[in-house]
C-alpha cells in the first residue's frame, strides 16, 4: 500500500457504527443499484454478530476517509450461505470434500475498496490482515464466474476454484466458490514460490 495509507482493525462495535459508510463504498464499488442497499445493510448487519466476526477498514491518508473494507467471520451450519455451499459442493464432489472445506474454514463475506483508489494494493492488504492468525483451516468465498480484479487477486493469494456456474438458491447469476488453505501467500512476498494453499479438488 502507498505510505500514508492505513489498515485498522475494528471492532464489532466500530463496524456497526460505521455500517453507513462502508455501505456507501461497497455501493460504489459494486456499482450497486439503490433499491438493493437496505436488504444489504441488514445483512452486514447480521454478519457482525457471527462467530470470530473480524473486519478491517483503510484510509488512505491519516485522518482521512474510509476508502476499503473487508470482514469475514467463523462459517458454520445455521448460515444461509454455508449451508448452499455445504450442499452443492456435497452434491458436486462428496460429503468428504464439504467437510474437508467447510468444517473449520472463515467464509471472507466482502472485501471492497472504492474505485479512485483500486489497483493500490488495498485489496491485497486487507486480505492478509483479515486472515493473519486465523486458526480457521481454511477460506472460503463466491465472486462472480468470471475474469475479475477480485478474481485474480483471490487467485494470487491461494484460492482455487471450488464450485464455477454456481447458482444460489432462489437465482443469481453464475458464480465462483473458492477456497484456499490458511494462512494465505502474502502477494507482496519475495518469495511467490509453491504454498500449501491448495485446494485439493
Ligand atoms: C476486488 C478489489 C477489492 C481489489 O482491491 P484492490 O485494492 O484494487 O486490489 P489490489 O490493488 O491489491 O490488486 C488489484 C490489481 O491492482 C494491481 N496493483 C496493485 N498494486 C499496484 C500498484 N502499486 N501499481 C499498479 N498496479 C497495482 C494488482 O496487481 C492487481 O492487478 P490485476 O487486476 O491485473 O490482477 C477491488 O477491485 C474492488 O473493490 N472491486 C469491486 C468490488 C468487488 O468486486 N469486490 C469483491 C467481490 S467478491
């Protein structure tokens, strides 16, 4: 990340006081229409009283505005998307591969940062500190099926494909689920050589 730019860490507390603005990045990050802001509010909302719930924000000068952010949480059965990936990634290469993915895994649920300051390293960063120290096996993710910013960067730092042409119960769009061993390969290492996140389907 350029000097000047910080990552902070957050407290559940601090997340939710802050919910406001960081809806208004990922608005602008996804491009997201309007009328789908509220039920994404209540769902970041939801998210922070799960399990290990960790998030990290970025400023990308001292005291200036939040312009990224990451969380992710403990995934386990109970959660809407555990519970539809569990089941296809069941369907599609067994019960054994689920659990090997999902048993003990973080799901990392959003990493967004504003568009002006994309392509920093800011995405990379957050990534790192989200799962630095997790004693979680794995993490978990869906990204839209196609050839993304976030699709590379998920690639960079470890994750294979687990599910592609996933659609989620009730319809969306194709997408991806990924996964990677922790910890992940901190993209900015001298060392890019083999790591141990590999998925093994
Ligand atoms: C995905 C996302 C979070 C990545 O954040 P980011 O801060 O742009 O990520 P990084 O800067 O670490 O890496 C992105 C690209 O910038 C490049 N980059 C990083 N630092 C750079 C630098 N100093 N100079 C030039 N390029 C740089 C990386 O190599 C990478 O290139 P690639 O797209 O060709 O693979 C961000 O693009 C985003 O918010 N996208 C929209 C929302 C989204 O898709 N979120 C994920 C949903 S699953």
């Amino acid at each position: 990340m350029a000097a000047g730019t910080s990552l902070t860490e957050l407290s559940q507390r601090e997340f939710l006081d802050e919910l406001d603005i960081l809806l208004a990045i990922y608005a602008d990050a996804m491009q997201a229409q309007a009328a789908l802001l509220p039920g994404r509010l209540d769902l970041m909302r939801r998210h922070s009283s799960y399990p290990a719930f960790r998030a990290v924000h970025v400023r990308a000068r001292p005291g200036g505005p939040v312009v990224g952010f990451a969380y992710g949480f403990h995934g386990q059965g109970g959660q809407w998307w555990y519970d539809a990936v569990w089941a296809a990634l069941a369907r599609s290469a067994g019960v054994p591969a689920a659990a090997d993915w999902l048993a003990d895994c973080m799901e990392i649920a959003e990493v967004h940062v504003r568009t002006e300051h994309q392509r920093a390293g800011i995405g990379s960063a957050m990534l790192m500190a989200l799962t630095a120290g997790r004693t979680e096996r794995t993490a978990v993710l869906s990204t839209p099926d196609r050839d993304t910013t976030a699709r590379r960067l998920y690639r960079r730092v470890g994750f294979g494909d687990l599910l592609t042409g996933f659609s989620f119960p009730g319809g969306s769009p194709p997408y991806a689920v990924m996964g990677a061993v922790l910890p992940l390969r901190d993209p900015m290492a001298a060392d890019t050589g083999p790591s141990s996140a590999r998925p093994s389907i």
